[in-house]
C-alpha cells in the first residue's frame, strides 16, 4: 500500500491505535502460552497465588520427571510412528493415482477422480462407528495401521488433487523425450516426476503429519491399549490422574507441543503455505 | 489430454511432430501398467475407508445393535426419530449454529482487520503474523488443556483476575450459562489466526494498480478499502466462510478437554453428541444415524455453497 510515509509519523493517532490493537491481541495469545510454559515451573502453590507472573522459585524437578519418564518417550514414539505411516501411505497412495490422473487419459478418468474428491465433503467422524467395526473386522483393532490406514484414506482426496496439479505443470516436452528415449512411464515417475517434486511432496507430507500427530478421535476408537496411545491420548489420560495438579499437567502440555513448536519454527514458510494453499486449492 | 496423447503416438509412429491428426495410438505403451499398478491402491483404500463406512452407516442405521455379532434387530427409522427426539441433539446443532455465527461475526471481521494490518511491510510485521498463527498449528487436544487450566476455577487465569477485583471466582466450564461461551472464545483464539493468513495471502496477490488508481482518482483510504480491496477479497472471504463453517461441523477434539459436551449437554456439538450418545456407548445404529444426519448436512451445504457462492472457482 502507499501509505509508508504515514506508517513513520510517530503520532498519528490510527497509527498509535494499531499498535495498541496489535499488542493487545499479541498478549491475548501468548499469556496462555506463556502462563503455560512458566506454570510447569511452579510449584501447585506458587500457580495458585501466582498464575500469570514468571515463577519466584523455578521447579525444574516438573519437567526432569517427565523427561525422564519412559511415558513421555513412549508416548512420543507411538505418534511418530503413527504420523510418519500415515504420511508414508498417503504420499506413496496419492502420487501414484495424482500421476496416472495427471498423465494418462483413459474412460473414465475424470469421474474416477471426482469419485475421490468425495472425501472432502464430509469429516471422518460421520461414517466412525462402522469404521471402527470395519477396522475390528480386519483385525486391525489396536495397532498403528488401524489409525494410519483410515488417517491415509481421508487425506488421499486433498492430496491428490494437489499433487495431480502440481505433476500436470511438469512440462509435457520432458515425458514425451523420455518417452521416445525408450523411458517407461513408471521409471518416468520415479526418476522424474518424484523428484522435480519435492516442493509439493513437502507441502502434502507436512499437512498429513501436522493432522495425523494433532489426531484424537480415531486413536480415540481404534486403540485400546495404552503402550499405543499416541500422545493426544495420553495427555487426557495423564490429566485424568492428576486432575488438580495443575503444574505438573502444565509441564506435560508443554513438553508435548514442545515438538510442534520447534517443527513450526524450523519450517514456518513451509508450514504456512502448506496449511494455507491446501486448504485453499482443495 | 487428447492432443497430447496425439502427439505423442504420432512421434513414436513417426519420429516427427506430425499436427493432430491420428488420435490414440494403436499402442496402450506403459499407460495399461501404470493404470492398473497405480489407481487400484487409492481407490481400494478410499472405498474400503471412507466410502463404505458411510454406505454401512446408512445401513446399520436401521438396525438397534450394540456392534457385537451381525446386526439383526431391524427397526427402521426409528433410530432417526430417536435422534430427533432427543434434546441435547437439538442443542448440538445449536451449538454448531453458535460457533458459525461467532466465526463470521467476530473471527472473520478481527481476521481481516488484522491480514490488513500485517500485510504491509513494516518491523515485526512478519513476527506478529506468525505468532497470530501459532495457535492454529497446536492440537485441538492441547489448546483445550490449556484453556481447561485458564478457565480453572481454583489455579486458572481468569480465577485470578476474578480474586483481584475481591470476587468469588467462577467456575466457568462447570456451569450451564457459560460453559458454551468459553468454549467459543477458544475457538477464537485458535482459529483467527488462519483466517488471517488465507486474506494476507489474498491481499499479497492483489493487483495493486487498482487500488492506486482509485487513489488516485481522489478516494480516501477508507473508501479504496471499501470499494476495491473487500469487494476484491470476496473470492477469499466466501473461502473462509466456508471454511468456519465445515469446521464447526467436524469440531471435536477441542470440546473434549474442556467441557466433554457437558455439563448436561450445554456444549456439545454434533460430533461430540455423536461419540457420548453413539460411540462411547457403542450404539452402533443409533450412533450411525447421528453420522448419516452429519453426513446428510455437510454435503448439503457443500453442494449448495459450492453452488450459489463459489460457482466461479
């Protein structure tokens, strides 16, 4: 906008508005997050006569606990197996039928693939409960492939209509080359089209793992034993046992989005465009 | 697609670009093996997973079955009208109404303001976007827990404002009255953020000549802001609209820390009505009818806001 000589007057009363507006929600935001983190060095004393300020005496035995607990480990190590199977899926799934989509014309096709953009009509939750006994027919009750499989099948709509964009925009010039060069369509993918796509497999992989690590409800159902608990469940279970024993809750709440946090920050470009142009090309 | 299916037999009959002449080459090449190699594994595990689920739904709808053995004891509709007749679904659906209108009448307009605000470039511009963001990429299950602590009646956040000003705390998520209204807050609080980021995104893309233009042809900064910027980000605000609204419909994991729908099914919303009425209880059919309804109401209002709003993109 042009109004960069404006934004540099000191005094001008809108100006000065903004930024009283933008700090006020920038507290808003971050005193929960921040009383959160502090709250987990408190003793439960100290949090109740002190909820907001920086802890007078810093507990660091709340959050050694945990670290050194298996718990927590455990925890951790169920929801990244559980993500990184529903993210291996969904990716090795979805490119393959994004490629034949993107490349291949045959009867059909198009209705094939409005067939699979069912899936973003409607939320998993609707169809959970024969779900659930679908996945105890398989007899896949309790165990990782019972959550990443459905995980995987309701991320393919989304995903593969990113990547089959995405594989459509590689010039046509080059599989026609490869082609006459004697290159099969499969090697074609995997030596061509799997590379130069990257980006785009970033972005899917991101969204599909941010989902799939955030996930409650279908570990929720398809899970019953607690050495299998992704962390989400786990955390309800750890509040239910220590229902008022607020600093050490707080001390777990934040070692278990201690992870999301970093991963944010490392790749918050990523992170941003992957959320925001899924949700806006689907 | 069909000329380039041209072209391509065309040179590997001809060793030349011949102009479009013989359409499908007599060869199916490689395309038959990757046909039959990579389309089965997405379509095998979307039909298995999401398809069937809703067909057997529709199914096990008319059956009263607690999931054990096969279904039997057929009973219609009945299961519909139970659900129908039950009190707290009304409130469910209610409460989804509540949620929608909060995102559109306070979550959207302090989206907007604010994309306005930090789309210009300016030092913490970019910091402040981010931060706003950050609680859009916490779990739903997290963000409850954190609030479940602010809102706590004892150690919470607001207890302690309340003990300042010398008053008995409230115990908010506990009561009737207000146990929805907190909830909605944090629905706020988590989800401003990504609306925000979809209108800057919007804005970044926006040709900038138009709105020169207008200012230059005598407009004050709030008249281009009302004439050519919102008119411009239409496209973007019917997206989030519809975004806030399929949230609403598939919200979940945040009720359950803080509230669990209760008390006495105040803050429940469809889904969570859906796990304490039908899963927790494993009413399979009863359960499955809640889902079909849910079903019933997201592709209604995906097809007719696709319709009527979204027809150009």
């Amino acid at each position: 906008m042009s109004n960069a000589r404006i934004i540099r007057a000191p005094l001008d009363p809108s100006v000065l508005l903004k930024v009283v507006f933008l700090a006020v929600i920038a507290i808003i935001v971050m005193v929960p997050l921040l009383a959160t983190l502090f709250g987990g060095f408190k003793s439960l004393g100290e949090l109740r006569v002190n909820p907001f300020g920086l802890p007078r005496q810093w507990e660091w035995q709340n959050y050694a606990d945990i670290l050194f607990s298996a718990r927590y480990w455990q925890l951790l190590r169920n929801s990244l197996i559980i993500s990184t199977l529903t993210v291996a899926l969904t990716l090795i799934v979805a490119s393959m039928a994004a490629f034949t989509f993107a490349h291949i014309r045959f009867y059909g096709s198009s209705m094939l693939l409005s067939y699979l953009t069912l899936g973003l009509l409607f939320p998993a939750a609707t169809a959970v409960l024969p779900l659930f006994i679908k996945v105890r027919d398989l007899r896949l009750l309790d165990t990782y492939f019972g959550v990443a499989l459905p995980q995987a099948a309701f991320s393919l709509a989304m995903s593969v209509l990113l990547l089959r964009r995405f594989f459509k925009d590689i010039p046509y010039e080059l599989l026609e080359a490869a082609l006459v060069d004697g290159c099969s369509y499969i090697k074609f993918f995997r030596y061509v089209t799997l590379p130069l796509s990257r980006p785009i497999l970033a972005t899917v992989g991101t969204i599909t793992f941010v989902n799939s690590w955030n996930a409650y409800l279908l570990p929720l159902v398809m899970l019953n034993t607690d050495a299998l608990y992704p962390w989400p469940l786990g955390i309800m279970i750890y509040q239910g046992e220590y229902s008022s024993e607020w600093h050490l809750i707080l001390a777990f709440i934040t070692l278990t989005i201690l992870p999301t946090i970093i991963l944010f920050l490392l790749a918050q470009k990523h992170i941003v465009a992957g959320l925001t142009a899924g949700a806006v090309k689907g | 697609m069909a000329r380039r299916t041209a072209s391509v037999s065309a040179i590997g009959v001809a060793g030349e670009m011949v102009p479009q002449v013989t359409v499908r080459g007599p060869s199916w090449d490689g395309r038959f093996t990757v046909l039959i190699l990579f389309l089965p594994p997405a379509l095998l595990l979307f039909t298995l997973f999401v398809v069937l689920p809703i067909g057997e739904a529709a199914w096990y709808s008319a059956f009263n079955w607690n999931g054990f053995g096969r279904p039997t004891n057929w009973i219609g509709l009945d299961n519909y009208r139970f659900v129908l007749e039950t009190r707290a679904f009304w409130l469910a659906l209610r409460n989804n109404g509540l949620i929608i209108a909060v995102s559109l009448a306070i979550q959207l307009p302090l989206a907007l303001t604010l994309a306005l605000m930090l789309a210009e470039r300016f030092r913490g511009a970019v910091a402040l976007r981010m931060l706003f963001f950050m609680p859009y990429i916490l779990a739903e299950i997290a963000t409850g827990l954190i609030f479940s602590f602010v809102y706590d009646g004892d150690y919470g956040l607001v207890a302690s404002i309340w003990r300042t000003f010398g008053a008995e705390p409230p115990h908010l998520l506990a009561s009737t009255d207000t146990a929805m209204l907190a909830v909605l807050i944090v629905i706020v609080w988590k989800y401003f953020g990504f609306h925000m980021m979809l209108f800057i995104a919007a804005l970044q893309s926006l040709d900038k000549s138009l709105i020169e233009a207008a200012r230059i042809d005598g407009a004050t900064r709030s008249q281009a802001l009302r004439h050519v910027v919102i008119p411009l980000l239409y496209p973007t605000i019917r997206l989030s609209v519809f975004f806030a609204i399929v949230g609403s419909l598939q919200l979940f994991d945040l009720v359950m820390p803080l509230t669990r729908g209760g008390p006495a099914d105040s803050s429940n919303t469809m889904v969570s009505f859906l796990y304490n009425n039908g899963i927790s209880r494993m009413r399979v059919g009863y359960g499955s009818a809640i889902g079909v309804i849910l079903f019933a109401i997201c592709v209604t209002f995906a097809f007719t806001y696709k319709r009527w709003f979204m027809r150009d993109e």
